[in-house]
C-alpha cells in the first residue's frame, strides 16, 4: 500500500496558565492517510462569552476534533467513535457529538440521561 500524503498535525499547547517560569509544550502527531487529509475550523455559538472555535482533522480512517473545554488547562483531542447517524468523538469525560449544524458536549461522569454541559449552533458568516 502506498501512501499518498503523510498528515503532519502539529498541536501547540500554551499553558498560559502556569506560572511565568512554565515553558511552552508542544505535541507533534504524524499519521499516514490513503488520501489527502482535510482540516477544518468551525466556529460555534453556545450561548457563552466568546464563540467556541472547533478544529476537525479528518484523515481517513482517523478523524479528530479539537477543542477548548472550559475548566482544561489546553484544548483538548477527541477521536471519533462508533455512533448512530451523527459524528460522536470522544476525550477522556467529554463526549463531543456533532450533526449537521449543531453541536453539544457532555460530561459522561454526570450519567447517561445527563442534560448537555454546552449545546452549540454553526456560525455561518453570510455576506
């Protein structure tokens, strides 16, 4: 099998929220695709201060969003998981489930039936 395009995804993380002596981090993830990869950002309202920006790396057969989730030090990665009819990553606690337009996240330590932590919205800049 040859490959077609190698997906370097380089993540940098600031931990800005260290003391000034912290030194910056950085993560660098390779992954090998049949195909040409796509990035994506999508931006998000949640009904909160500031948009929720969401980046989708979908690199077949990997696909991986990441995303800033209140109370976490840096953005998180999520990887995709089996689901019916929507795309549903996952991060340690956090389930991120997206479809179509609309997002939401949950937090699976508050149970199954749990309402979700963040319901989102695509936002769409029309001209």
């Amino acid at each position: 099998m040859t490959t077609k395009s190698i997906a370097a995804i380089t993540v940098i993380a600031l931990l800005s929220t260290l003391p000034a002596a912290a030194v910056e981090t950085s993560l660098q993830l390779q992954l090998s695709a049949d195909q040409d990869f796509e990035r994506r950002t999508v931006t998000y309202d949640c009904g909160t201060e500031a948009p929720l920006v969401v980046t989708y790396l979908d690199a077949v057969p990997n696909f991986l969003a990441i995303i800033p989730v209140e109370g976490e030090t840096q953005p998180l990665v999520f990887a995709s998981v089996l689901s019916d009819g929507l795309a549903r990553y996952a991060s340690g606690r956090w389930i991120w489930e997206s479809q179509g337009p609309d997002a939401s996240l949950f937090d699976v330590t508050e149970g199954e039936d749990a309402a979700a932590v963040l319901t989102c919205a695509e936002l769409v800049n029309t001209p």
